[in-house]
C-alpha cells in the first residue's frame, strides 16, 4: 500500500478541525432561521468550500513531505466524474441560486434536460442506486467541470495517488483499490457534517441527495421559493451515503 494512503490528521490544525462540525452547523442554523436566508446559505457554503480546499492544501503538502507522495488529480482528468455523487440541500440551494443568477435561460434548460436524461438512465440500470453507474455527471463537459468553484463538497475532497487506478476504476469498473490521502475525506467529512447536522436540524430536507438529480429540481422555476417556504422539495432524492471505496462520495 502506498504510505501516504495511511496518514492520518497529519499537522492539521486540529482544534480547528474538530470544531468545523459545530461550526458550520451552528452557522448554516443561523442562515436557515427564522426565514430560510439564500445569500446566507451561500455564505457558509463558501466558506465550508474554502475549509475544504484548504485541509487539500496542507494535506497533500504533509503526503509530498513526509511520503513523498503526489496527488494525481490534474485539470482534464475526470475518471472520477462517473461516481455517484452526495451533496447537502444547502450546497444544492447555493449552487442553484448561483446558476440562476448567473447563466442564461437557455443554458439552465440545456443543463435541466441533460441531467434529466442523466438520472432516467442511472434509475434505468441502477433503481436503488447503491453502485456506481458510468455515465458522468451533467455538469462535466469535455473533461472539465462547469461549476468547479461551486462544486460538491464530496468532490472537492475526492483526490487520488494514482490515475491510472482510477481510470481502471472508475471506467473499466475493475474493482482495484485507488490510493488516496485518505485524511482528506476523513478531515473534510467533519465540514459536510456540520451542513448535514443543521438541514436536519432545522427539517429543511434529508441529511444528504443524489447531487445532480436535486439540482435539476432545485433549477426548476419556483422550486427554492417553496423550499424557502418549508416544502418538502428534497425529500425524493435521499441518498445514503457510501464511503469511497464502495464507489459513492
Ligand atoms: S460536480 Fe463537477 S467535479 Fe463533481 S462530479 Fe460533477 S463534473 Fe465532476
């Protein structure tokens, strides 16, 4: 096994990582109540965002210092695009509202429709969606990931050693190991909790979705009004997390 796949908590800050569930918690409560506040949704989830990205930062460092081992994640690279992906409401809401905001009607239709299309054939061959099924996400297109700076929390914090064992993987479904720092999804899964732990806490939908199909509803016009207004908009696209091994993030 490479070394680097069995650094734990390796000089993070970790204070400030044992708090991050509480954190971002108490911070996404305050955002959701008493009214459901959208530009405060996105705040935190920035935020959560940015604490993710930087627990990458100072993790890879630690695996090329210590292990001298080397994240193989580069730009174009999306063999791991193909996995099933989790997400909390909140991400889901922010990012809807920032697509919203920010493309053009046109383009929000051509998105709506493609992961339409890419949830039919994922029920198709997978009902219960407990695999991984190959059909990448709607939101690559030639290899790169539209929303990048706005994306999943899960794959922010979905890194590998080994390209080549992703690629068998991910596309050739072999079922081979793919090594990984594995501090970061542990490290990074306290934030996602904490976003978890407060739509949970103030019912604002299931702990966590299937990523795509949420977002496709939360795109559909009205929709995080009446999430705004309490209904039960998520609630058909609960999924249940897997770890990554088993193919799910
Ligand atoms: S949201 Fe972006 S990074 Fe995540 S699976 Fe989809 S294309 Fe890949």
């Amino acid at each position: 096994m490479h070394r680097a796949a069995t650094i734990y908590n390796a000089g993070v800050d970790a204070p400030n990582v044992s708090t991050a569930r509480r954190r971002y918690a108490e911070r996404l409560v305050a955002a959701l109540r008493p009214a459901r506040n959208l530009a405060g949704v996105a705040a935190v989830t920035q935020a959560a965002g940015a604490e993710v990205d930087q627990i990458v930062t100072i993790l890879e460092q630690r695996a090329r210092d210590e292990a001298g081992a080397t994240l193989a994640c580069r730009a174009g690279c999306h063999y791991c695009c193909t996995m099933r992906v989790t997400a909390s409401v909140a991400e889901v809401v922010a990012l809807a509202d920032h697509l919203r905001r920010t493309w053009s009607s046109q383009d929000l239709e051509a998105l709506r429709r493609s992961i339409e299309a890419y949830d039919r054939d994922v029920r198709e061959n997978d009902p219960h969606l407990m695999s991984i099924y190959p059909r990448l996400c709607p939101l690559n297109a030639e290899g790169l990931c539209r929303v990048y700076a706005h994306r999943p929390l899960a794959c922010r914090s979905f890194q590998s050693l080994d390209a080549e064992a992703c690629r068998r993987r991910f596309i050739e479904r072999e079922m081979v190991p793919v090594p990984q720092v594995t501090a970061i999804p542990a490290m990074s899964g306290t934030v996602a909790s904490g976003l978890q732990d407060a739509a949970e806490y103030v019912r604002a939908g299931p702990r966590v979705v299937h990523f795509a199909p949420a977002l496709g509803e939360a795109l559909k016009p009205g929709r995080i009004k009446d999430w705004q207004q309490g209904l039960d908009v998520f609630g058909p696209y609960y999924l249940v997390s897997l770890p990554d091994h088993v193919g799910g993030r």
